[in-house]
C-alpha cells in the first residue's frame, strides 16, 4: 500500500474545453486537499490547472506551482497558491515537478500533458522511478492513447503489456484507490540520471 504527501498532476491550461473536465479538475483539486496531499502543477491560472488548484485551494489545501520564466506571463501563473517556483526552463520544471511528488495523475490535456505523460511514464519504464502514475480517463478521453499503446505491443515496439508502468481511473476516487494499491516505492531516484 502506497501512502503519498504530494501528488503531481499534468493538464491542460486552456479555457476552451469540456466544461465537464474543469469541473472534475477541480473536484480532484478538492479531494487531494480533504486528504492531506500537496498538490504539484504547473502554475498556471486557467483551465483545468486552474481549476485544480482552486479546488485544492477552496479545501484549504496546500498548492505549489512550478512554473517556467517564459510561461509565467504567457500562462497567467496563479497568484493565489500557496508556494509559486519560477525557473529557467521546462526541463527543470519538470525535474523539480518529479522531485516534489509521490505520485502523477495526468488529465485530459494538449501537447505538452502528453510530453510529461510520456516523460514520466518513458522514467518508469527505465527504472529510473517507480512512483505510481494514473491516467484519469475522464469520459473515455485517454481511450485514443490506449488504442495507440496496443498498437505498438501489436507490432513489436512494446516488448510487455505497459500496463506495470501505469494505471487508469475512471473517476476521482479511481485515482486514489490506484495510489493506494500501488506497491511501495522501492527505487530511490537519482536525479542526476534524468
């Protein structure tokens, strides 16, 4: 059983999407805080970041942000949470994103959720983390990737069925359930590998 103190979680900053994602972003911001995890992102103010982070905030939960120079502006970083980290890149968002979490849960997003996605999952796969990563399949949103998945097992690209390197919530609770029933963290990272 795996207990976490922080949870990372990628997604998208636009506005313009299914209203019925932000408001699951910000139920799953709530319930983080109502269970005494921190929640990582990546700082932004709008769509579905923005509305996990006011979630979490809304709960009295404790948010950190991370959040590159360049984007800091571009994305409207979030003015309200509770530790806001500028640097000077992507790569070191994403490391110290990494660093600062116990768990990832990647929700409906665009480009850039899917480089983290497959980022973290690429870590797990090389053994350089074993920290639980759930994909929270809201609406069947991530079924196009599964599909993808089996296509590469399917034609020799994937040697095993990834299904070790993460697993699939349907709900809010799903993703806490899967955190749960992970096995405990046994690799220690060395951030000078990633």
């Amino acid at each position: 059983m795996t207990q976490i103190s922080a949870l990372c979680i990628y997604c998208g900053a636009s506005q313009n999407v299914d209203p019925r994602h932000l408001e699951k972003a910000g139920e799953l911001g709530r319930v983080t805080a109502e269970k005494s995890i921190d929640l990582v992102y990546g700082g932004g103010h709008s769509g579905m970041m923005g509305a996990a982070a006011d979630g979490a905030l809304s709960a009295g939960g404790r948010v950190i942000g991370i959040i590159p120079e360049h984007l800091r502006a571009r994305e409207a970083a979030h003015t309200g949470v509770t530790e806001m980290v500028v640097v000077d890149s992507m790569h070191v968002r994403k490391q110290m994103m990494f660093e600062r979490a116990d768990a990832f849960c990647i929700l409906p997003g665009g480009l850039g959720t899917l480089d983290e996605t497959f980022e973290i999952i690429t870590w797990k796969q090389l053994g350089l983390h074993d920290k639980p990563v759930i994909l929270l399949n809201l609406f069947g949103f991530w079924e196009p990737l599964l599909e993808m998945v089996q296509r590469q097992i399917d034609g020799g690209y994937l040697h095993e069925d990834p299904a070790y390197l993460f697993s699939l919530a349907d709900d809010i609770e799903g993703v806490f359930t899967a955190i749960a029933s992970a096995a405990a963290a046994k690799v220690k990272p060395d951030s000078s590998r990633l």
